[in-house]
C-alpha cells in the first residue's frame, strides 16, 4: 500500500523492508510524515515499530546481520546515501523505552550532545541546559542538585532526563519510543502538554503502547502488526467505528492484542 | 487444568501448622547445609597453601632478612652481602615492559572492543590474542632470543628482555581489557550514538571513564607475571652478575646486561655452593613481597575507583 508523498513531507518511507538475517521484521512499508505534525504509531509486540524507528537515525548500523532495502528520506534526501550519519542522529531525537542516565552528572547528561557537537561556552551551555530539563518537566525537581549523578535518579526521573537529552540537540524530528512507561500519569500529562508545544517546531513520531495516548496526542495514526502496515490515517478515521481495515478496529477496541 | 503439586505445598494442605516440618524441607534445610560447608572447606583449603608458603618463606629468611640485605650487592661469591642489583634490575624490567605492553593492549583492545566488526579478519585476530595468552613462557623467550637478541641486534641487553616481557604480557593485558569495557552496559553507548555522538566521542566520554579499574587491575596484575618469569628473562638479558654500585638508583643502561630477582634466585639455589640457606629465602621474600605490595595497591586502587562508581 503507497501513499503518495504530499509536498510538505518531512520523512518519505518507501518499500522499507527490514530482516536480521532470515527473519524479516519490517515487511516493506510505505508511508510519510508531514512536517510539524503528531505521527501516532500503535501495534502489538514485534510489530516493528522500534525497528523502524532504529532505520530512522541509521543506528541499525550498529545491529550485527541487520539488512535493510527501501528507502527513508528526511527532508528529500535519502538517510543511507547521507555522509554524516552523526549529523543525521542530531536531527532526530531518539527517546528510548528503557530510561538510561549516562553514568554523569545531570548537566553533563543533557550537555553531553552539544558538547559532541562542538558547543564549549559555559552560558549556551547552561541555557540549554535549562530549557531542556523544563521542557521534560524535570527542571524544578534537579535544578539544586544538577551536578549530581544522572544514574541516581529514579526511574521515572531517568526516563525525563532522557527526554531532556533528545531535545538537548534541537532536533527537527522528535521520536519517542514508549516514553510514559516509567512516568506516573500526572508527569505524563505534563509531557504531553510540552509535546503539543513542540509540534510547532518539530515532526513527532510517538510509538505507543497506550492507544489511548496515540489518540489523544496524534494527528495522524499508523497501525503496524507484524511487520506489516495494516493502516494510516487521520485520527478521526482510525479511531472512529469505521477505519479502512477491520483489524485496526479489533486492536483499538481491546478485541484482541 | 490439573497442576502438579509441590511437596512443601502439600504438606501445608494436608493440614500441618503454617510453618511444620516435612521431610522434604528438613531434607532441603540438611542439604543446604552441607553444600555451605563444601564451598566453606574448598575456600579454607585453597587460602592453607598459602598462608603455609608465605610462613615457611619468612622464618626460613628471617636471619638474612635486613634493609642492608635489599640495599647491598652481592659479595664473595654471592655467599654474603645483598640483591640490590637484582632488585633494581627487575624493577626496570617489569617498569619498561608494562610502559611498552600497557598503551599497545589497552589500545588494541579499544579497536577490539568498540570498533571491529564481527568480520573474518577481527575473528582470527582474536583468535590469535587468545592464544598468545596460552604460549608458555619459555617459547616466548625463544622467540625474544631470535627477534630482540639477533633480528634486531639488541643483544643481551634490559631492553630486549624487556621487550620479551613485553610481548609475553600483551595478549593477557589485551584479554583483561577487553573484560572491562564489556562491562560497561550497551545501553550506555546506545544512549550517546541516539544523540549524534561519534564512536570516539562514545569511548571517551562514557566507556574509558567507566572502565578505568578494571583495566589498571588487569595491568597492574601482570607485574607480578613479568617479574615473576625466568626464563624469557635468561635468553634475552638477564645475567649471573653484573657489577654495580650500592643503592645505585641507574645502575643500566638499556643495552646493557642486567640482574633480576628471579634470576637471581635461580642462580642461588643452583649454582652457588656452601651458601646460607636464609639468603635463597630472604630473595625470594623480596621477591614475592614486592608483587604483593603492588597487588594490595591494585586491589586499594580498584576499591577506591568502584566507591566511585556511578550506576
């Protein structure tokens, strides 16, 4: 199933095929994201939808076995074909599932990227700081103890610290795989809010486990099961009583997955 | 669906007290015990051998043991006097060799670790550090004899003997190495490529930090390996006796012939006739404690970094 590119596509994916040697993950997909909007992106365990968020920033590389064909392209251009690969995971955001403190202070974690970039003025440095870890709702529970360990936050904590340390390197593209599952649902609304803020300057891929979450927050959502994408489309339409496929009904509304 | 029931389970169903005995927990409790006291004796018994060396060692050496014992040379015919030029000459040995072994396997290990793809070429190289690390030592001095004494015209001289050292310790130090920077987690580099940063950029600011101990104990470990070994140190530099001047710190030069400790000891105990059974002892205490005073620094050294440690 294609879908043709509008002319504000910000990422292009076209015949996106995926195996880690004999067994193939992503099964050819097709679909884009336009600029500054929420793509929602829902399905069942194994569906893909880390896979296909590891093709986006080309960290896939480091998958040993790990064959991808197709195409992704950011902004027209295609990311296999980019020579700067770092400049690329610059662009993109990437918030993990699983929280990870790098083992520094909680300064050092959000200006860690900067730095990699070449940023050294102590006052950029310290603004980003700050505007990051507001914007993860995380600023008012560290900001007396920024030089203490990234590692000794609880989980939670870690989990915004991440979100911090994606936005740390003003990325265009924003991608948050499964970010609310260590979070409580009060800080969790919160990032929302900040989200809803960003997609002014930003295009959000939010891959979730929580349907809910993906229609609350999204404008656009995309089913993947398997491999396979079953459905995308505006939000109206998949999560009305009538989307475009079946199953994508049957998932939604907790019949099955 | 019908489950099997355990035996503890059992036994409460039919009805005993909450915390009533069955004869398979006061089995499970006995077996308990006896396996605590199997691990307990293997440990007493491998400390015993031990503390029974280090015993014997010091009261055989005692009568000779003295700081005039350390600091003096050798005198009439080694039957009398002291070591110092051995001492010293071991201390360069193990200082050079480490100096030339560490930056090469800890960099080497780095490429290993962070960099090489999992190819055919990365595959025989670490088949081939794995292996090295199994040479025994006396083909390692053969090959120090050829490659340092002859190819290179070295000739008998500290810095062949230490370069023999040198080549013997690398794999090991590449092999510990290694150990500790895999034990830095995945998660940790992933989080730093997400974020645009380089492989370099990902082992200086998160790796090295992380793995500093591990790869210090691993090369601190080896002094006691390249002061210890005989052998590559006989073919390639170390010699009967070499005269040099009391408490001399710079008594070598790099290519000239030099004394070692275990060498020395050697030497001691089978060539030289009508000797004080105490002086053979006291070398070999010296021997033995200056590896153990480096070893409990490594071991200080790995406490303090692990207090510091960060997740």
């Amino acid at each position: 199933m294609t879908t043709p590119a509008a002319p504000t596509a910000k990422i292009e994916v076209e015949g996106l095929r995926l195996s880690y040697g004999h067994r193939e993950a992503l099964h050819g997909i097709s679909f884009h994201v336009k600029a500054n909007e929420i793509l929602g992106v829902i399905g069942p365990a194994q569906s893909g939808k880390t896979s296909l968020l590891r093709c986006l920033n080309r960290t896939i590389d480091f998958v040993a076995g790990a064959h991808v064909s197709g195409a992704i392209r950011v902004d027209g251009v295609d990311v296999r074909r980019m020579r700067d690969v770092f400049d690329l995971r610059r662009r993109i955001g990437m918030v993990a599932p699983l929280p990870v403190g790098l083992p520094m202070s909680i300064y050092d974690n959000v200006a860690f990227a900067p730095r990699c970039a070449g940023l050294t003025a102590k006052s950029d440095l310290d603004a980003i700081v700050e505007r990051c870890l507001r914007q993860a709702a995380l600023w008012d529970e560290v900001k007396d103890r920024i030089g203490s360990l990234g590692t000794k936050l609880s989980g939670g904590q870690q989990q915004r610290l991440t979100i911090a340390r994606a936005l740390s390197h003003q990325p265009e593209i924003l991608c948050l795989d499964e970010f609310s599952i260590a979070i409580d649902p009060v800080t969790t609304m919160r990032i929302e809010d900040v989200l809803k803020e960003l997609k002014r300057e930003v295009t959000i891929i939010l891959v979730t486990n929580l349907t809910q979450q993906a229609r609350r927050l999204a404008d656009r959502t995309m089913f993947l099961m398997a491999g396979d994408l079953v459905e995308i489309g505006p939000n109206e339409v998949v999560f009305s009583d009538r989307p475009a496929q079946r199953k994508t009904f049957d998932y939604i509304s907790g019949l099955f997955g | 669906m019908h489950q099997p029931t355990q035996p503890d389970t059992a036994a409460r169903r039919a009805g005993g007290a909450p915390f009533s005995q069955t004869d398979f927990g006061r089995h499970k409790i006995r077996r308990e015990a006896v396996a605590r006291a199997v691990f307990l004796a293997m440990t007493l018994l491998m400390v015993a051998p031990l503390v029974a060396i280090v015993t014997h060692l010091v009261v055989e050496a005692w009568p000779a043991l003295s700081l005039e014992f350390l600091l003096d040379v050798p005198r009439e015919r080694m039957t009398a006097g002291g070591i110092w030029p051995a001492f010293v000459g071991t201390i360069y040995l193990v200082v050079i060799s480490l100096a030339v072994a560490a930056p090469i396997g800890v960099l080497a290990a780095v490429y290993l670790n962070e960099y090489a793809k999992d190819s055919w070429f990365n595959r025989v190289i670490n088949l081939a550090v794995i292996n090295l690390a199994g040479v025994p030592s006396i083909v390692h001095a053969l090959f120090g004899l050829g490659a340092f004494v002859y190819a290179a015209r070295f000739g008998f001289s500290v810095i062949a003997a230490s370069l023999t050292l040198a080549i013997m310790t690398l794999p090991v130090i590449i092999a510990s190495t290694r150990e500790a920077l895999s034990a830095v987690p995945m998660s940790f580099r992933e989080a730093c490529w997400n974020v645009g940063a380089t492989r370099w950029q990902t082992i200086r600011g998160v790796v090295l930090p992380n793995s500093t101990s591990g790869i210090l104990t691993g090369i601190i470990l080896q002094v006691s390996r390249a002061a210890g070994e005989t052998a590559p140190v006989m073919f390639t530099g170390a010699v009967l006796y070499k005269a040099v001047e009391r408490g001399s710190l710079l008594p070598y030069y790099l290519d000239d012939q030099c004394m070692a400790l275990s060498m020395h000891l050697y030497v001691l105990t089978t060539q030289v006739p009508n000797l004080a059974q105490s002086i053979p002892y006291a070398t070999a205490v010296v021997l033995l404690g200056s590896v153990l005073i480096v070893n409990a620094g490594a071991i200080g050294l790995r406490v303090w970094l692990r207090n510091r440690k960060r997740w």
